[in-house]
C-alpha cells in the first residue's frame, strides 16, 4: 500500500509544480470533449437504434451488412 501512496505523491506533486504543463493538460481535455461529446452527438447519430425497433431486426440488418 505504501508503494502506491508515493507513486500518487509523486505524480500529484509533479502536476502541482507544473507551469506549462497545466495548460496544455487543459488544451488536451478541452479537446477530448470536443472530439467524444459534440462530434458523437452531432455526426454519429445512432442509426440502429433510430431505424429498427428492436434488438432482432437490429442484429439481422448487421449479419446482413457483414455478410454481403
């Protein structure tokens, strides 16, 4: 257990002194979230599950799609 508790501090008090690390730790954040969140909602919509109604013809229409 105490092995784990110095990597932790290590790490916590590495990110604690950073400058400009802090920064571009927040780009690299702000970026995820656009790329997961907003790209997701807004250009994969969820094509299954808005053009079959249940779980059967979902699973039909991908063997078919795979199998062609």
């Amino acid at each position: 257990m105490q092995i784990i508790r110095n990597i932790y501090q290590f790490y916590w008090q590495g990110f604690r002194s950073m400058t400009l690390g802090k920064k571009l730790w927040a780009i690299i954040l702000i970026k995820l979230v656009v790329m997961f969140l907003i790209l997701k909602l807004f250009f994969f919509p969820n094509y299954l599950k808005t053009n079959f109604d249940t779980d059967q013809e979902r699973s039909d229409h991908v063997i078919e799609q795979l199998t062609k």
